[in-house]
C-alpha cells in the first residue's frame, strides 16, 4: 500500500518560543483510517493545519499525492479535504447550495450529479433544500463533511467530528466513515473519544506535546501493550484475598471474584499456578472471564507515564 501523505520533521514553533510541533515524521497510506490521539494542547490540530495550509510551518515538509504543500500548494490542496472542529455555516443557506458553493472554491465545475451523490451518501437528500438554522447538531456535521466531499478528495481530516455529538449520532458517524474507506478516500480522524479510535481505525498515532510517540496498527499496539485481566469467579465469593494467594497482580473485585492480570508477551503468564493455588486453598470455581486492556487504557499510559519518543511502524 503506497503512501498518500508523506511527512518529514516538520516543525512549528511560535512567538515566544513554544514549539506546537517538533520534528514530527509521519507516513500515512492511501486508504487507510488513522486515528490521531492526544491531550489538549498536544499539536493534533497544529498537525493537521499545517499539513491542509492553514499553518506555515517553521521547517520540514508535507506531500500529498507526491504535491508538496508549499511550492505545489493548489494540487496538493485539491487532494485534501477538511472538517473542522467548529461549526461554522451560513445559517439562512439552504444545504444543497452550500454544498456547491464549496465544490467551486476550488475551480470545480458545477456537478449536480456528484453533488447529489454526496448528499445521499450521507443521509442529506431529502434535506438538500433545508436551510442550515432547521438542522440538528449531527445533520450540520454532516453538512461539513458534505462540503469536504464536495470536490472529490481523495484525503479526509476529520478534527473531532463528533465533539458534542451524542452516542446514536456518534455510532451514525463512525458508519460513514468506514463506507467512506470503502469508496477508498483516506481519512486521518482527531478525536477525545478513544472508544472512536477503537471502532474504526487501521491504525492509531499518539501526540504528546509536540512529539508523534508512536504510529502503529491499531490490532497489533493492543496486543503489543495491552495486559489480560482474567476474572475468577467463585461459588462462594470472597470478603478477602487469601494470604495464601496474595500478590501484586492479584486484587478482589467488588463482587467478591478474584481478577488477575498478567502479561500476554510473557513466556508464562502464571495462570496455571494460581489455578493451582485456588484449588489448593479449597476455593471453588464457577468460570473464568477473560479481558483485554482498551485502548483508552494504552492511550493513558503512554501519554501519563511519559514514554520516550519512538519512530514507530510508519513513522520514519
């Protein structure tokens, strides 16, 4: 799979001396959904704004389809499109008109017909002739997505599309997306819900002050860091932890199960020792539960536990 953007030490630094951005390296394939997560104040949106020319960058350089944003601006422009975070639409504007008008800002001919096919794409059709003020909160964001899609990119950024948003329209969101995958545009989603990040993207890139930690598919970074939990439920349930079987890794649940957590990538995980240690200690099982670590979790403790800085899979 080719790369549709290609990124390299770039750096924005602004009066005063904060660095928004430093040194960030970043390929990002045709095709693919890539969730960018960080804090507030991490750089994601610094990030996308230089790559779309809202931002000047102080050094390094971008390319999207082989364009590069600064000497090549328009081509490479042509190929993005952007949603931001912020709702920003002329209220009195009727939907299908604005979708259009944003199709010619960039020198697009008039289309009705793939303008009609963006509309319907996204649930919008029957409110084309609606104006903006008599949508909900999750139509406009639709509408915003509708005008990305106006003149045919063949890369989304998506800037916390669901900011505000509640959990059905969230749901709604995350279908279009991945039928946009499948009508292969590529789509770079910021985002504060980690769950988001979980439902639909290839692969997930951390932010942290400035710096990209890590790029790394979404599957392979959970089983890379993520711990088992495994819940041993008993027949009569426990006010305590044995003496016995007491350990760090082991704790009591308010249920009165035994949860213990252990490292997939260790040679033994010591399951088969505490189960014996159980039955030693004339404990009874009723089953065995097993858990992955989220995402969210991950996310939480790269950023918090101050985790080097690593040139990733894909990041270099």
């Amino acid at each position: 799979m080719r790369n549709i953007v290609e990124i390299k030490d770039l750096k924005k630094s602004y009066k005063g001396g904060f660095q928004a951005l430093k040194g960030v390296t970043l390929d990002i394939r045709e095709g693919e959904i890539l969730a960018l997560l960080g804090p507030n104040g991490a750089g994601k949106t610094t990030l996308i704004s230089t790559i779309c020319g809202i931002t000047t960058a102080s050094s390094g350089s971008v390319a999207v389809g082989g364009h590069d944003i600064t000497s090549d601006y328009r081509a490479a422009r042509s190929m993005i499109g952007l949603v931001p975070q912020e709702i920003n639409l002329e209220p009195f504007e009727r939907v299908i008109n604005t979708v259009r008008f944003s199709r010619g800002l960039f020198g697009k001919a008039g289309d009705d017909g793939t303008i009609e096919k963006v509309l319907r794409q996204l649930s919008l059709w029957d409110k084309k002739d609606n104006q903006i003020r008599e949508l909900s909160g999750g139509m406009k964001r639709r509408v915003l997505i509708a005008k990305a899609l106006s003149h045919d990119p063949r890369v989304l950024f998506l800037d916390e599309p669901t900011a505000g948003v509640d959990v059905e329209l969230r749901k709604d969101m995350w279908e279009i997306v991945a039928g946009l995958k499948a009508a292969g545009v590529t789509i770079i989603l910021t985002t504060h819900y980690i769950e988001e990040a979980e439902a639909i993207a290839d692969r997930v890139g951390v932010i942290a002050k400035g710096e990209l930690m890590l790029v790394e598919d979404k599957d392979k970074l959970m089983a890379r860091m993520g711990q088992k939990e495994l819940e041993v439920q008993l027949s009569t349930p426990l006010t305590e932890v044995p003496a016995a079987l007491q350990s760090d890794a082991l704790r009591l649940s308010d249920e009165g199960a035994l949860i213990y957590t252990y490292d997939t990538r260790a040679e033994r995980t010591g399951i088969t020792s505490l189960l014996a240690a159980i039955a030693q200690e004339g404990l009874t099982l009723r089953d065995l539960v097993t858990r992955q670590s989220s995402l969210e979790e991950i996310f939480v403790n790269l950023v918090h536990e101050g985790d080097t800085p690593t040139h990733a899979e894909g990041a270099a």
